[in-house]
C-alpha cells in the first residue's frame, strides 16, 4: 500500500503519517529530508527529483508532503485541505517549539528562526500556489486514485 498525505504546512501531514503509519504498520517518509539539507539549503531540483522517485519505487510507504511524483504514485491520497488561519496558528505554533533547534523530521542545523517568515508566506499563498495543482492531479488522475480531502473544499 503506497499513501501520499499532503497539504499546506501545518496541516497535520507529518502527525497523521506518523499515527497511520504505527496503525498500519507502514514505513513513513517525510519529504522535509529530501527538500532541505542542513542549514536550510534547499535540494538540488534533479537530486530531489532523484530521490523522490527512488522513495515512491517502494512497494510500501506513507509519504508526507507536497509532490506529484507522490501523488501520481500513490494508491491512496489524503488531502488536509485546512483553513489557512489553522495553518498559519499550528505553523507558529510549531516554529517557536523548535525556534532555535530542528524538527525532528528535518536535517541538522534547521531551526524555525531562520525560515519563519518564509514559513508564513508559503502557508498564506498555499490556496492560490499549491493548492490547485494537488486538486487537479486528484481529480484529472490517469488510473483512478481514491482521494479523501479533509476540511474545507471550498478557497
């Protein structure tokens, strides 16, 4: 079973991944490591690409985060389609958690200091960036992937 979970940060992606994955006793991957090295360096766009498809080659996971690959791979997709204001609260709320040190799901040396501000924006632009093109590939898949968005469907 391959699951991809997917939505704005501070969603919930890596909370729900974590517990689905204990439940179905599923290896979890979180996108994060791939997306970021150390310091906040953002992955080369052929190295990620690399990476994500060596990761979603597995014949099991439950993926966490924002990716086409994920999505056009898995054989289930769970969208958390959450209001931006709980977004942006849980978003917070989980910077000044870890402001001076990583999340456990990132690379060494990533505090939320250093991203916060970008952390902001990305939540508050995710309807109008990100958010259209998760909704098209669940509704325009090829072979058909069942989907559950929770939340609002409306913008």
């Amino acid at each position: 079973m391959r699951i991809h979970i997917t939505g704005n940060a501070g969603s919930g992606k890596t909370t729900l991944a974590r517990d689905l994955g204990e439940i179905l006793n599923i290896e979890v991957f979180g996108l994060d490591k791939i997306v970021w090295r150390e310091n906040w360096v953002a992955t080369p766009k052929d190295e990620r690409a690399f990476l994500e498809e060596e990761l979603t080659s597995k014949q099991e996971w439950i993926i966490e985060g924002v990716s086409s690959v994920a999505r056009q791979s898995a054989d289930y997709i769970v969208f958390l389609d959450l209001p931006r204001c709980t977004c942006l609260k849980r978003g917070v709320l989980r910077s000044f958690k870890y402001l001076f040190s990583s999340r456990p799901e990132l690379p060494n040396n990533c505090p939320e200091i250093k991203i916060i501000h970008r952390l902001i924006k990305l939540i508050w632009q995710f309807n109008k960036y990100m958010r259209p093109s998760i909704i098209n590939d669940i509704n325009n898949s090829i072979v058909w992937t069942p989907a559950v968005i929770i939340g609002s469907i409306s913008s």
